[in-house]
C-alpha cells in the first residue's frame, strides 16, 4: 500500500502522462508542513482525459490520501500540501500495460518493474509469461510483494518460465514439451489467484520447436481450468495462425498482433487473414505487445486499411528494448496517435478500459468514482 509521500513521489510523472521525461523540479512545490491542508495534492492546470465519462477537458484534480476528493475547473493551491503544474501536460488515470517483462535478474529478458512501469505511468503492469510453475514463487515474493507498482501475471505453461532464453542461449523454454505441465501449472494458478490473470505461450520455432499446437492446447487446459484467458504469442511459430486461432477461444489474447513477417495477422496477398477477422469478432482480443521486433507500422496501416484496428496496446517493454525502440508505453501509445489509430480523446482506452475488461475483467476504477483509489 501506497503512502502518500511514497505515492507522490512515484507518480510525479505517471500523474502527467503526457510526457515520457519526467517533470521538472519547478513544476512541483511543497506548501508549509506547519498547518494542515484540505488536500495531500493538487494536480493543476492539466488537460484531464479519462473516456470513460467522456471527458477531456482543462480540469484540477485534488487527491486526499490515497483518493480523489475533488475534480473541479479551479482548485486553490492553498488548499493542498503539496502542488503539481501540469499545464500543457495530459492527466489521466493510471495505466495499464498488459504484457511487460519484470522478472527481473531470472528472466534474462527482465527489467526492474518501478522505474520502468510505476514510473512512466503504468500503475498495474501483467507480467506476461516470465515465470513458470517452478519460478513463480519467486516472482511473487521478490517481485510482485515488493513493487510499488500493482503487479499481475500471466503463467508460462512451461515450468521454467521464460528462463532459458537470453541473446548468449537461444533456446525457449517450450522445446522440451515435458516441461509444459499442465497439472502444476493448474495447481499454481490455485495458490496465486489473486495475481494470476491467465496463461502465456509463446510459439515461434526456436522456443516451441513443431509441437506449438500441443503446447498451447495444454496452457488452454490449465487456464479453462481456472476459468481464465491465455496469451497467445504469435510469430515465426512452426503452425499457421489460422491453426493457431483454432484452438483459441473468446476471451484469449492475442500479442503481436501487429508484428510484420512470416506467421503473423496477414497472408500471402496482404489480406488479413478470415480466421482472425472471425476470431475477433467472436471475441478473442488483439493485444500489441510491441516488444524488440514485435510492431510493423506497415502492418498496422494494411491491417487498419482493412478495418481491423488495435485493441490493447501494451509495450513488451524488456531488457532488449527498454532503451528503444519501446522505451516505454508512452513512446509506444505515441505511435498509434500518429497512425490515427485513436483519437487523441479516446486513446486512454487502450490503455485504461479494456485492458480492464480483456484482462482483469472487471471496469476500470476512474476519476468518476468518488472517492476512489487513485492507481486503477
Ligand atoms: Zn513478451
């Protein structure tokens, strides 16, 4: 749990999302400790953007505790202890990246969670997949109870979790199909239910070899179980996406959606593929978990062309491209504002809303809700 001060400092960028960099020390300023304030923090000045209830306007938002107490046109500095400017700067409620790498010093690929998440804006970040049944306790002690930021996880169907693979090993952690346990997997969904959010697979070759059908048939089986979704990545895989499709079901995600090369959304011809415009309207979820080489723009334009547009956007931000080309969701939800893939008012959607609703499955805690928890 939050305190305030721990907060305050946390999110001092985060709160003013518009910019990946973080704020100026000017733009912050502590009133007198020797009296007591109506408020903890004023955030003034700042464009307030949150869709849910269609607002994106010049707005002040008060913050009491670890509340909202007060959206207004006009709150009075002297009213808080401590003042943010955000003028010129966009305010929304925190966001959420839904496939992050965090597991940090097991997975080579891991990255610390709060200077990557918490504090470029991300309050509740899902680990997607970095840890298996044998290396989640782990995860979960070191990682999860220790973050400032709110952290959930999708399991790896393999019991190493995504251990082995690193630029000095090139072998994924599925190539040994003895390793994707559905039985423990199940059993360690059972023990972290309140963390686990669903299941990861990844396919492509060099980490789920020919057998990528078998294996995500076994993390389907594990996450029906538990009645949860599985993260499908997608790519280089030894089966086609339509096969891929085949065994997924509503509620399933699929990451890379907008990856360009061999075994991604498109055929031959550039068309997308029927099997994916039916997957998603019956309800499976496109995620982009834009990652080292994970998002084509020219992938984005035929697919959007074709009126097929992104669902969530998430960054796969990791060791390998956590100073570019991710750096951080920010950087990446900037992209789809230059593509017109979502209006400037509504792009906190796919950062905000449905995440909530692909993955956590439930609505999204906003500035509305008064007083709510600040962090979503
Ligand atoms: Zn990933």
């Amino acid at each position: 749990m939050h305190t305030r001060r721990r907060f305050v400092r946390r999110t001092l960028g985060p709160l003013v999302v518009g910019v990946a960099s973080p704020l100026p020390n000017q733009v912050v300023h502590a009133q007198s400790r020797g009296r007591s304030y109506r408020y903890s923090l004023v955030v003034k000045g700042g464009r307030v953007i949150d869709p849910s209830q269609g607002l994106s306007a010049p707005r002040d938002i008060a913050v009491s505790g670890s509340k909202i107490a007060q959206i207004a046109d006009s709150i009075p500095e002297s009213d808080a202890l401590h003042v943010i400017d955000a003028s010129g700067r966009i305010v929304t409620p925190g966001w959420i990246d839904i496939h992050v790498h965090v597991y940090d010093g097991v997975a080579p690929l891991g990255i610390p969670a709060d200077p990557n998440c918490i504090a470029k804006g991300v309050t509740t970040a899902i680990d997607a997949g970095s840890a298996g049944a044998h290396t989640f306790p782990g995860l979960r002690k070191y990682v999860i109870n220790t973050a400032d930021t709110r952290i959930l996880a999708l399991l790896n169907i393999s019991v190493v979790g995504q251990s082995t693979l690193s630029q000095d090993n090139p072998w994924g952690e599925l190539l040994d199909l003895r390793y994707a346990n559905t039985a423990l997997a199940a059993k360690t969904i059972e023990r972290h239910r309140d963390v686990i959010v669903g299941m990861k697979v990844r396919l492509t070759r060099n980490i789920a070899g020919n057998h990528d059908l078998e294996v995500l048939r076994r993390a389907r089986e594990a996450a029906d179980a538990a009645g949860l979704p599985v993260m499908v990545h997608i790519g280089g895989s030894h089966s086609t996406v339509p096969e891929i499709l085949s065994l997924m079901k509503p509620g399933d995600v699929i990451t890379h959606s907008f990856r360009g090369g061999e075994g991604g959304i498109l055929d031959d011809d550039g068309r997308v593929h029927d099997e994916v415009l039916s997957g998603v309207a019956s309800g499976i979820h496109l995620d982009i978990g834009h990652g080292a080489g994970s998002f084509s723009f020219d992938t984005a334009e035929t697919a959007m062309e074709q009126g097929l547009l992104p669902g969530t956007i998430s960054s796969d931000v990791h060791q390998f491209n956590v100073n570019g080309p991710v750096f951080d969701l920010a950087t990446t939800v900037s992209k789809f504002l230059h593509l017109a893939a979502c209006g400037f008012n509504r792009f906190a959607d796919h950062v905000g809303r449905w995440p909530c609703l692909v993955v956590l499955r439930r609505p999204m805690r906003v500035f509305r809700r008064i007083p709510g928890s600040l962090p979503v």
